[in-house]
C-alpha cells in the first residue's frame, strides 16, 4: 500500500472517530436533559397526574364541565403508585427535553446539510412543534372527555367501574401522544412533495381514499367503537390532509 493510500485511510478512520465522538457527546447531552426534565416532572408528579385527570373528575377544578360522576384511581400492587408515578414523569421529561434533543439532532447532521436543506429544516422546525401541540391539546380537551365519558359509563347499571392508576395513566398519556403525531400530517405532506416524492397533482386525486382512511385509521385508534367519537377523529385527520394539500401549494 502507497503512503498515500494510507494517509487517506488514516484520515477517513479519523473522520469516523470524530463523527462518533461528536454523536456520543450530543447524546450524553440528550440524556441529561432528559434526566434532568424527568427529574423536575417527577417532583410535580401529583399536579401532572391531577391535570390528566380533570377530562374524567372534576373535583381537582370545579369550574370544569364535568362529564362523568367524579372518580380515584386505584392500584393494586406495592410498586404500581412509585411506576405509575415515574412513567407520568418520564413522558413529561420527554415532552419538556424534546426542543434540546431536536436540536442536537440538527446540529449533528448540519455540517453535512447544503444551505437551501438547511433552510429547509428550519423552516419545518416551528410547524412540525406547533401542530404535534396542537393535536395533543386537541386530544385533551375534545377527544378524551367523550371517549372517556362513554368507556366509563357503559354498562354502569351492571358494572362498577374502578379505573386503575397505570391502565388510565398509560391510556391517556398514549392517546394524547398518538394525536399528536397525526397532527403532523400537512408537514409530512409538505416535505413529501417538497423532495418530489409524490406530487401534490397525483395525492390530489387520493381524496376519496383518503377520507375512507381517515375514518379507518379513525375507528381503529379511538378507544371507542360509537361513530360519534369516531368522526371527532377522522374529520380532523381529514381535514388535515385537505391542510397538506393547501400548504403544498408553496413547496
């Protein structure tokens, strides 16, 4: 082997050390953050458990519209209350940590992005935050009260019904992380179209498919089998197709 072929080598294998030094560094940064949001979560642990029960108890704030007679939850195991407590903590942590994490993201692949990919990204950043808000605030408010309400009271006359901390915990905290990441369908649109791997003419002519699947997608992730709580999440879905298709007017 030449001393050039050799240099190159020994530069390449430099290059890959470099690259997973920096990685290792920007995760070791991620985890702190989250270790140290999840820790701050944990502390508030009772007030962020009473804020995901007011969509089923009202007695935590009165002046909301209650929709279901007032409820505890229950555990049935040593442990389920320290677990049940941390899980709540630790999907808080991530919520909180997700902008530094997302950055650290972007700042790893930067060096390697062109400048219009580089506009590109940050130009997504702030709708591709604002809508996964959106929809989990969508979720809270509108979905969980009317899915919660008929799960709860069905069959009362017959059944009692006590809700477990980690099964409801688990239920609402996944249903309002799942909402959130339909509502991300405009911007994945958007970039779909935006990188020409689909063109806005041809998903155009999906309409009536995609309303089906919005209504499919619908009854299989709401935890109720009524067409009311059904339709409260296909016409959002579908709508928000109706979004993406506006919005990759500009792409």
């Amino acid at each position: 082997m030449s001393s050039g072929t050799a240099t190159r080598e020994r530069d390449k294998e430099l290059s890959l050390v470099q690259h997973l030094g920096e990685l290792r560094d920007r995760l070791v940064v991620s985890a702190i953050a989250l270790v140290i949001t999840t820790a701050i979560a944990f502390f508030f642990g009772t007030q962020l458990i009473r804020i995901l029960l007011i969509p089923v108890d009202c007695t935590f704030i009165p002046a909301y519209s209650c929709h279901v007679p007032p409820t505890t939850l229950v555990s049935f195991s040593p442990t389920e209350n320290f677990t049940t407590y941390f899980r709540v903590a630790l999907f808080a942590g991530i919520a909180l940590a997700m902008p530094l994490i997302l950055y650290e993201i972007y700042a790893y692949i930067d060096p390697a992005l062109l400048p219009k990919e580089r506009r590109f990204i940050r130009f997504m950043g702030l709708p591709v935050i604002a809508l996964f808000i959106a929809g989990m605030l969508f979720c809270y408010f509108v979905l969980l009260p009317n899915a919660i309400k008929f799960l709860i009271t069905f069959g009362e006359d017959v059944i009692k019904n006590q809700l477990r901390a980690a099964d409801y915990l688990s239920f609402v905290t996944i249903f309002i992380l799942g909402m959130g990441l339909v509502f991300e369908v405009p911007v994945v649109i958007f970039a779909l179209v935006k990188i020409h791997v689909i063109t806005r003419a041809w998903l155009a002519k999906q309409r009536r498919y995609a309303f089906l699947a919005a209504f499919v997608i619908g009854a299989i992730i709401t935890p109720t089998p009524d067409p009311f709580n059904q339709t409260l999440v296909a016409a959002p879905m579908y709508l928000l197709f109706e979004l993406g298709l506006f919005v990759a007017r500009f792409a």
